[in-house]
C-alpha cells in the first residue's frame, strides 16, 4: 500500500481505530505479562520459603535444627539414618 501523507497512514484506509487499538492492547499485554510472571514467581519462592521454614523442627532455644538435612536449601532431601 501506498500513503500520501501521515494521516492517511494513521487512518489505514478507515480502519485506523482497529488497527492502532490492536496494536496498543497487544504492547501492553506483552508489558504486562512478563511483570505479572515475575511477580507471580515471587509469591511462590516466598510461600515455599515460608513452607519450608513451618516444616523445621525448632529447638527449645528457637533456633532451628538441621539435623539429617544435606542442605538449608527448600528442595533439600533428608539423608537415610540406615
């Protein structure tokens, strides 16, 4: 297509308002979706984390005991006492 000046661009040939209104939503959805992933991410790391620390055993001085545990890490497995 060929355009005469910026205005008849803008309008593409009376569709103007389809296009350009397509073309917003679909940038703010692709904004929106990366920040809504992250923030989801965040939530999860942090009830994990939240999880996990409910799951310790707790020492009668408060301070957690790791015992049997190869890690301090969520995704940490316990070590057979075979």
């Amino acid at each position: 297509m060929h355009w005469n000046s910026l205005s008849e661009f803008l309008a593409m040939g009376n569709h103007g308002l389809y296009v350009w209104g397509s073309v917003v939503v679909m940038a703010l959805l692709m904004v929106a979706e990366p920040m809504l992933v992250l923030q989801g991410r965040k939530r999860l790391v942090a009830r994990l984390k939240r999880q996990y620390r409910a799951e310790q055993p707790v020492t009668r001085s408060g301070s957690q005991r790791t015992t049997g545990m190869t890690s301090t890490s969520p995704t940490a497995t316990c070590r057979s006492s075979d």
